[in-house]
C-alpha cells in the first residue's frame, strides 16, 4: 500500500538547491540538519532539509532529486552536512567544514 503525506514545505532541485540553502543555513547561525524520513515513512528519492537553530530565519526545504548514493550516506551518516558539503560545495562551504573539524579536533 503506498502512503502519501503532504507537507507544507517549498520544494526544490538537490543539484541547484542545495548549496545555496546551506550557505544561507549556515550564515544566519543555524546548521543544517537533512531528514531522510518523516512520519515513520522514509523518502525514496528526496530528503527535508531543516535549518536547525536559525529560528525562522532559514525555511525547511524538500530536496528532490537526490542521487541514491547521497540518499544512502545520509541514512546511515550523522552529522551529514560536511559531506554534502564537501562533495557539492564551493570553497566556501569547504572552509566552514574545515572550521568545524579544527574545533573538535581542539581538546577542552
């Protein structure tokens, strides 16, 4: 039986979307945070991207067309964004997962 939930939430393309909703996540102070299900139904080819800590600042996005492979690394990885960013971001988005690893790698 196939189950359908609609959301009140903007859509948009994982390949043209993503790097520009994570930077303005990230820039309003917020992290972002992909769902790869909702409800207890998992996506099959798409993922909710919260803005985690960014208040309303940042609305919550429904990627689709996300590859299977990503799909799979957000599944099973936490936390997901230094991938995506890594893998699709600009130098940008590279500095800011370099910035994050510098400070855990820091000991307390």
């Amino acid at each position: 039986m196939e189950e359908r939930v609609r959301l009140n939430v903007r859509t948009g393309d994982f390949g043209r979307d993503l790097v520009p909703w994570m930077k303005s996540c990230l820039r309003a102070g917020g992290v972002p945070i992909f769902k790869t299900r909702f409800l207890g139904l998992e996506f099959e080819d798409s993922v909710l991207g919260i803005c985690y800590g960014s208040g309303s600042a940042v609305r919550s996005l429904l990627f689709t067309n996300v590859p299977r492979e990503d799909l799979a690394r957000m599944r099973s990885d936490s936390p997901d964004w230094p991938y995506l960013a890594e893998k699709y971001g600009d130098e940008e988005l590279r500095g800011l997962v370099r910035q994050v690893r510098q400070l855990r790698s820091v000991s307390v």
